[in-house]
C-alpha cells in the first residue's frame, strides 16, 4: 500500500463505503486495498438494478453510506456501437441517479471514467482540463456520466479517469494475450496506439489516496475533490504491451506456444469503434493532492505477475 494509506487510517475509523459493481474486476480490488476498518455494503446486479432511479435513491439514501464508490459500467466498447441506449443509461443517466443518493446523505462519490472521452489526437500526454472528444459510443456515454457530476450541485466527488485496466477477477488484455500466446505461435497486435496499462492494485490505491487526501486536516492541495487522471507511469503500444506481458510469463516458465509477435496497423484490425491513437495521461495532478508516487506499468505488470504465481 501506499504511505497515504496508513496515516489514513485513523481518519477511515468505521468508514461506512457503498460499493457500486461490487462483482467487477475493480471492485474486488477496491476491497482488497482497502484500509482494515472500512465497512463496505456490496451492490450489483441481480439484486440491484442501477437503471432503477427509485431503487438507487431510496438504499443509498436509507444506507447513509459515507462514501459511494461507483466500479459499474458498460465496458463492451464495440457493443456499445449497437447497444447505445443501454450504454448511456448504465454509464451516463444512472450516474445521475448516484449524484442525487449523494447529495441526499452528503456522500462523497467516487466515479470511474475512462481515457475514451479523448479523441486521441494530442502529442503530449493529457491534462484535466483538455477538452473531451469521444469518438466511440463508449467514450460519449462515459463523458455524459462525467458531466453528470460536474454539472450538479454536488461538491464532494472525485471523477478518476484511467486506461488499459487489467487485474485479477476480470476479463483483460494481459489475460488475453495469455490465452492467445498458450494457443498460437504467431500473434498479430496493433503498435499504432499508445497508452498507459494501469494495475487495478494501483488504482484502488489511487481512490483510497485521493480520499484520505480529502479528509486530512491539512490537505497538500486546497480543494482536493474534482476531476483526476490516473495510470500507471510510462507508456506503450499495444503491441510493446504484448511483448512485455509475454516476457513475464517466460520468466515465470508459463507454458506458451508463442513464436513471434508482430506489429500491425490499426487499419489492419478494424474494430467497430473507433479507438484513441494515444491517450497517455499527465498525472501531476493526482501526484500533487495526494504526494504519492505512481509505480511505472513495467513493475506493476511484474507485481500482476508474482501474484499469478501466488495464487492457489
């Protein structure tokens, strides 16, 4: 853990955490991270419908939860192409839903967004205040959750937006191209997008950090709550990503039947929705509010890593 996350301990004393998605790859790691006096109260479909407003409000509200940490959403980005109703009712209007329970109990909420709301064209790595241009269907439901948020009344928020999410629990690309190099001896993967893997250890320290940062006497920034960007350190392209991921299994004498990997060209695995070419973060923001120091992706894949081996 991270040092914010001891010194924060005294301040979560009997923190009472509503946790929204509590099934999803993200989430188990929220509570994995988490300081040894939280209390979470777990929320995820079948029993909890986010699209269902009344339901939302009136548990939230009756819970009176100190803080709501939103892991929910409509993640098939191609799917969202066809499915977009469904898409922004998830990952954009019920957002709204978690801003009204928030402002109800005077909730701190937490949200995850996603480097999709660019548009992937800028040189250098993106600041919070750069203008959002999704240009997929995922991107544009997933800055209209943002908005929703922003656009409230609601003061006490932190939006963290990450990229190329990966963690134990959940379907992602290091597994992915685990799976793929144990079947083939030749894999294709696109080098013509670049972006920043992110640990979901690192994220949910990240959350706790920016939390303990609001609740600190003495906070290193004046108003730590809004908008963050949030990723591991350094960048790749997919295809560096896949070299590096299958460098790690041999180390850890994986049974792989991977020969060769090949660069290609976006153009040459078209997809149904459009991806950014580079959506790498400048996170000087988050390293200010919080005095954290992020780790760099090539380390916390090794971490991924030695816990794969550890595991039962």
């Amino acid at each position: 853990m991270p040092g914010c996350m001891m010194a924060a301990d005294s301040r979560h004393a009997g923190l009472q955490i509503a946790l929204i998605g509590a099934n999803g790859m993200l989430a188990g790691m929220i509570r994995e991270r988490a300081p040894h006096d939280c209390n979470f109260h777990l929320f995820d479909l079948p029993g909890f419908d986010l699209n269902d407003r009344s339901q939302v409000v009136d548990v939230l509200s009756s819970l009176a939860p100190d803080v709501i940490i939103n892991c929910a959403a409509f993640t098939n980005v191609d799917g969202a192409e066809t499915e977009h109703d469904l898409a922004m009712a998830v990952n954009g209007t019920a957002v709204g839903f978690l801003v009204e329970a928030a402002q109800d109990v005077d909730a701190t909420l937490v949200h995850v967004s996603t480097d999709y709301v660019f548009d992937g064209q800028a040189t250098i790595p993106y600041v919070e205040s750069d203008l959002p241009n999704p240009q997929s269907a995922y991107g544009r439901t997933k800055l209209a959750g943002e908005q929703a948020i922003i656009n409230s009344d609601l003061e006490k928020y932190f939006i963290v937006r990450t990229s190329w999410l990966y963690g134990p629990g959940g379907n992602n690309f290091v597994e992915t191209i685990l799976r793929l190099a144990a079947e083939r001896e030749e894999l294709r993967i696109i080098s013509d997008q670049v972006g920043s893997p992110t640990y979901t250890a690192d994220l949910a320290d990240a959350v706790f950090c920016l939390l303990a940062a609001s609740a600190s006497p003495q906070p290193p920034v004046s108003s730590p709550y809004g908008l963050y960007h949030f990723a591991n350190e350094g960048s790749c392209s997919w295809y560096e990503f896949a070299c590096a991921i299958v460098e790690e299994a041999q180390k850890c004498a994986l049974s792989l039947k991977v020969q060769k990997i090949h660069p290609i060209a976006t153009e040459d695995y078209p997809l149904p929705a459009k991806r950014p070419a580079n959506s790498v973060f400048d996170k000087h923001k988050y390293k200010a509010a919080t005095g954290v120091d992020i780790p760099g992706w090539r380390d916390s894949l090794n971490a991924y890593f030695l816990r794969r081996e550890a595991r039962p």
